[in-house]
C-alpha cells in the first residue's frame, strides 16, 4: 500500500471515529432533552408561576417563590458583577497591560473559570455563613459573583486586545485622551464580543445549584428578604426530587424544562450577537 493510499485510510478511520463520537454525543443530548421535555410539560402551567410550595393533597402549588429568589439573587450578582468584571477586564488589557497586576489577574480568572462551583460555594459559607451564623440570599449572591467575574474579565479582556491597535492610534493622533479613546473606540468596536461574554457568564450562574446549597440554603414560600434564607429553582428542584410524592417530581421536572428554556434562549442570543459581530 503506498504513502498515499495509507493516509487516505487513515484520514477515512479518523473522519468514521468523530462521526460516531459525535452521534453518540448527540444522541444523549437529544434524549436528555426529549426526557425533560416530556416530563417538564406535565405541570407546566399557570400555577407553576403564580402559587408556592403546598401540600401534597393541595396539588403541590408552583415555583414562584423559586423562580422570583433565583431571578434576585441572578440580577443583584448581574448587576454587581458585570460592571467589575468589565472594568478588570479594561484594566488588564489597557491600563495595567504587561505589569505584574495585571497578569496576576488575568492568570486568577483563567484559573477561577474552571474551579468547580461548589469550592466556591464552601469558601463563602466559611467566609459569610459561618461568621454571620446563617444562610442568606446576600451570600447565595457573592458566590454568583465569584462564579461571574472571571468570565466576564477575560472575555473583555480578549475582544479589546483583538481591536487594532491602528484605531488607537489614530485617536490618539487626532488629540483624544486616553479614557476617551478607550470608551469611544476600544469598546465600541469590542462591545459585540464582550456583551457574549456577559450573556453567557449570565447563563453560567442562573444555572448553578452547588453554590447556593452552601449560601442561600432554601426556603418553601414566597420572599424577597435578601438577608434571610432564600429560595431558588435550582435547589427546589434538588429538593423536589427527593420527595416521596409524585407531584412533586413532577413539578421537578418543570422546573428542569423551565431552567433549560432559559439556559437555551441564553446561548442562542449569545450565538447571534456572536455572527453579527
């Protein structure tokens, strides 16, 4: 067989191998998903949203008193952490660029991107839960913070180095100082790519459960007392499957649905401001 024919061959073993990891992928994303959604739609209804946890023999109620904790504590620690996290990412790129502070930073938030939510989520409650004798929706909201910030830094910090730095340059030779080159160049011409970053760092933590078991522990009713136990759908949905009732199970699995809905519409407005970039 000749050197041709050979690699040929192997190209073809190769291109069968990812076909068939790729299918295999596939197959158990689309099962999970067809599973969610089959089971998700059996209590997705006007209650899901507009009545809280009840007994068993009362119908089991919705998720309001979830949805709404998780909806606080995402958009307080959205709120907090994206401006932070832009301004670490600006400073590393541009103000700090090439000292030591700044490769520090961006060397902690590569790290911090791959730590596993929960060790973050034990680090608060050693920090804040312990300290402050109790969980609360503050400290559920300063891991997500944790959780966002990294994101959002390198994501701003690598869209600004990809500007030309021809743009800055022509700014600065037409007499702008350098915050406004920065605000009026460097970010607009970054902005597509670092709004992704924020879409997707938002995606991340309206997800995570692990955190949160550790912080904001969870609640049965409806409040919106950060400084408390608070609930979340994630943890609900954690709880709910360890009930012995059916309905509850049920309700778990509309909550899954619900969470993957959001999840998905997340990434794909991430993805298309991504293309129109």
């Amino acid at each position: 067989m000749s050197s041709l024919h050979l690699r040929k061959l192997k190209s073809f073993i190769f291109l069968i191998f990812c076909l068939v990891s790729a299918s295999i992928a596939l197959f158990f994303l689309l099962f999970i998903l067809y599973e969610v959604i089959k089971n998700g739609l059996q209590a997705f209804n006007i209650a899901l949203f507009s009545e809280d946890f009840k007994p068993a023999f009362l119908g089991g109620g919705g998720l309001r008193h979830a949805l709404v904790g998780q909806f606080l504590m995402t958009i307080v620690a959205s709120i907090i952490g994206i401006p932070l996290g832009i301004a670490g990412g600006i400073y590393v790129a541009e103000y700090g660029k090439g000292t030591r502070t700044a490769k520090l930073l961006s060397n902690i938030s590569d790290m911090a991107i791959s730590v596993p939510s929960i060790i973050v989520g034990t680090f608060i409650f050693g920090l804040i839960v312990m300290p402050f004798h109790g969980f609360s929706g503050w400290a559920g909201t300063i891991s997500l913070i944790i959780l966002l910030l990294p994101i959002i830094i390198r994501s701003t910090e690598e869209n600004i180095n990809q500007v030309s730095p021809l743009l800055r340059e022509t700014a600065y030779a037409l007499g702008a100082p350098r915050y406004l080159v920065i605000k009026d160049v460097v970010l607009k011409s970054a902005k597509q790519g670092i709004i992704t970053g924020v879409i997707l760092a938002i995606s991340r933590i309206a997800g995570e459960t692990a955190p949160l078991l550790f912080t904001s522990a969870n609640f049965s009713q409806l409040t919106f007392d950060m400084s408390n136990v608070i609930p979340s759908l994630t943890i609900t949905i954690y709880d709910y499957t360890n009930l012995p009732d059916q309905v509850y199970l049920n309700l778990a699995w509309s909550g899954s649905l619900l969470v993957t809905i959001v999840i998905l519409f997340i990434n794909i407005l991430a993805r298309y401001i991504f293309t129109k970039k």
